[in-house]
C-alpha cells in the first residue's frame, strides 16, 4: 500500500486542504478511477468531446499524481500529468466538477553528477543516485560508441551534465544528458548534446550514426576478438581479428552499416564471405555465410540493418556460425570497442560554436571532478504548489525519499 500511497504535505495551507500523492496502477484506466473516487462519469468523460476523452487514454502507468482534498476529505483537485507538458486537471467549481487539460509548471535544473566507477556505469549510476533514468540516459547516448562490458576499468571516473525537471518539488520526466565525460581504461570520452539537438563528440564529429557490433540477432558470442593469445595447448600466440557469432544455419546477417558491397564471393578459408565499405576507411566483413540474400552482390549498396546473406559454416569453419571483422583502413579492430563512424562533422561557423559549448562543459566537468560534491538525494529543492489559488507553501523538509 505505502509504495502506491505517499502523503506529503505539500500544500497544507490550500484551504486547509491536504495534498496526496499517487501512482498511477498498472492498467487502471480513467473510467475505473472515477469510479473508484466517486466522481461523476459523465461531467469528467462522457460529456467531453472526443479529443479530451482520447486524452485520458494516455495516462500511463507508474506516473505520480495528485489529488487535493478538503478537510472533510472531499476531492477538490486532481491532477493527472499525461506527459511532461500537459495535465489533466480536475476541479471543483460551484459543487460541480469540471475537466480541463492544462500545461504541467515545472522548473528546470542543471546538475552534475560523478562516480567513480566500481562494477558498471549503469549499476554505479543506480547506486550512487538511485535513479534508473540516469543511468537509462547515459547508456544511450553512448551505447553505440563505447563498449562499456569490456573497456571501462574499476577506478575509471563518470561525469554527466543533465538537466532535471521538477514538478511540484519531485523530480519529474526523464533527465535531458547535456555533456558527459567517460572515461575508459583511463582514456577520456566526451559526448555533448550540441544546438541542433544532436550529440557530438569531442571532435565535432555526430555520435549517432554507428556500426552495429552485432549484425546478428539472437546469436551469442562464442569466440571475442584478441589481436593476440596465447594457446595453452597449441603453445603458440594466436590472434582472432574478428567476433564469431554462434547462430543456426540460415540464420538472416544484417548489414552493419550504410556502404556498398566490395566483395561477395567464396574466398577459401573464409567460405563465402561478403565484404562492405563504410565511410571513413572503414569496411566490415562477414565470413563461412551459407549463402547469400538474393541479388547481393559485389557494387550493391546497402543499407544499416539489411539483410545480406545467411548463416553457415563454409570454409574453415567447425560449425555454423557468422565470423565478422571491421577493419579500419585495412587493420582490424574490434568491432565491439569502435563501432561509431562519424558521418556528419561540424564545420565553419558551427564548429565554432560547438567548440564553445563544449569547453564550457568542460570547465564544469573539470570544477565538478575537482571539488567532488556529493550527490545528494533527494535534492533539496524547494516544494513548489502549483495547486489552484494556492498561496505559498512554508518552506517544508520532504518526508520521502525517492
Ligand atoms: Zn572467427
């Protein structure tokens, strides 16, 4: 019950009227709770017009609400945020209810956050803030960049620059990142969320258009990349320049980027083997296939995602399985660590600009990592009520921690 049942006294002083905060169950819809709270259907859903009654459709589950009551306990005001710009607001006027779709008043911070990283981003992001959105946010911007699993060490340090809106004193919707700093086995990585409303890495160079790592679904990894091994039977050093991908015969392999197909054919060892050249020097490979999609062929372009060709276990191959290689400028990485390819650089004008938003965010990834402030949760903010005539709540310590 408490987890879906928080009171805080938020707006006392609102004719003397508590305000309670909810979460929104798993499937109740709108109806459902009208009737739950004896209020009339027919003001607040029959009679509206149809765009308002498709907007209580988009109440989602898990969203806080509020309900104001008056000191006999009757509801005075509801209010139903549907997204993080509009709500529903259901009032009381003159004993009757009313319906009204409203924008949310929320307040914006800037704020930063570091950790020092101990497991992974994610799980030290979530520890140290208790906030899975944070960590949510941070994995996209750079899930297709950086290989976090294999390259981020323990003692290596996190910094994000995020906005956080706050409705009525809680933080509300998910964070905005503006900047952040990772580093990676002590290499640091900056991504900064530009004008135009795109994230961009240090060199100016657009940080959304990528690789995939994995051109393959629902196949599993059976043998990494390793420039050099060595074998402890063959005692010898050996090196793998590419990732095998387990997967069944006939199993659909997908272009891991735009580029056109330079080679499509058998070519011994390899079995039949498709090769694709990427911007930038780069070209992926994809080996032992058991045939190919039919009219791929040597000058095709191809599209990020496309299917290809099939799994197999052509060549010099012990069981059916994709090898795949990215090689840049014909050497090969791994395809798990460096799998972006900037495909728009900022230039001129623009590039300026960026290069002045980003070393304002440096200065404040800098101060922040020298002074170290704590994290503090909850932040102290300062309740606000955006209740209906309200007049200013005194200032008031949050019961909750959340
Ligand atoms: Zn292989």
């Amino acid at each position: 019950m408490l987890r879906f049942f928080i009171l805080f006294l938020l707006c006392a002083s609102l004719f003397g009227a508590e305000v309670e905060r909810y979460r929104w169950i798993n499937g109740e819809t709108y109806l459902v709770f009208l009737e739950k709270n004896n209020l009339p259907t027919k003001e607040l859903y029959y009679n509206l017009d149809t765009e308002d009654q498709r907007l209580t459709e988009e109440l989602l589950t898990g969203i806080n609400y509020q309900v104001a009551k008056s000191a006999k306990g009757e509801i005075e005001q509801i209010l139903l945020p549907l997204n993080d710009e509009l709500q529903i607001h259901i009032y009381k006027e003159e004993d009757k209810y009313k319906f009204e779709a409203i924008p949310i008043i929320a307040t914006t911070e800037t704020e930063t956050f570091s950790v020092i990283m101990q497991q992974s981003p994610i799980g030290d992001i979530v520890r140290e803030t208790g906030s899975k959105k944070l960590a949510q946010i941070f994995a996209t911007s750079f899930k297709n960049s950086l290989n976090f699993k294999t390259g981020i060490k323990p003692g290596d340090t996190l910094v994000m620059i995020y906005e956080q809106k706050y409705r009525l004193g809680k933080p509300f919707s998910i964070p905005s990142l503006k900047a952040a700093m990772v580093e990676v086995s002590g290499k640091k990585n900056f991504i900064y969320l530009n004008d135009d409303e795109k994230y961009y890495d240090e060199k100016g160079s657009q940080a959304e258009e990528f690789l995939l790592g994995r051109p393959i679904a629902g196949a599993r990894m059976t043998s990494p990349f390793t420039k050099k091994r060595f074998h402890p039977v063959l005692k010898k050093w050996k090196a793998h320049l590419g990732i095998d991908y387990g997967a069944r015969p006939g199993t659909p392999v997908f272009a891991a980027g735009d580029g056109f197909i330079n080679y499509a054919a058998n070519a011994g060892s390899y079995g039949n083997l498709i090769r694709i050249s990427h911007t930038d020097g780069f070209e992926t490979r994809y080996a032992h296939l058991k045939s190919f999609k039919n009219g791929v062929r040597k000058g095709k372009n191809v599209k990020k995602g496309e299917v290809i060709a099939y799994v197999g276990t052509t060549g010099r191959s012990t069981g059916p399985h994709l090898h795949f290689e990215l090689r840049k400028k014909g050497v090969a990485i791994n395809p798990l660590n460096v799998v972006q390819v900037a495909t728009v650089n900022l230039q001129g004008k623009q590039k300026a600009a960026f290069d002045r938003l980003a070393k304002n965010y440096n200065e404040k990834i800098e101060s922040h990592l020298n002074n170290k402030p704590e994290y503090q949760k909850p932040r102290k903010t300062r309740a606000k009520c955006y209740f209906y005539n309200e007049t200013p709540p005194p200032e008031e310590e949050e019961a909750e921690n959340s």
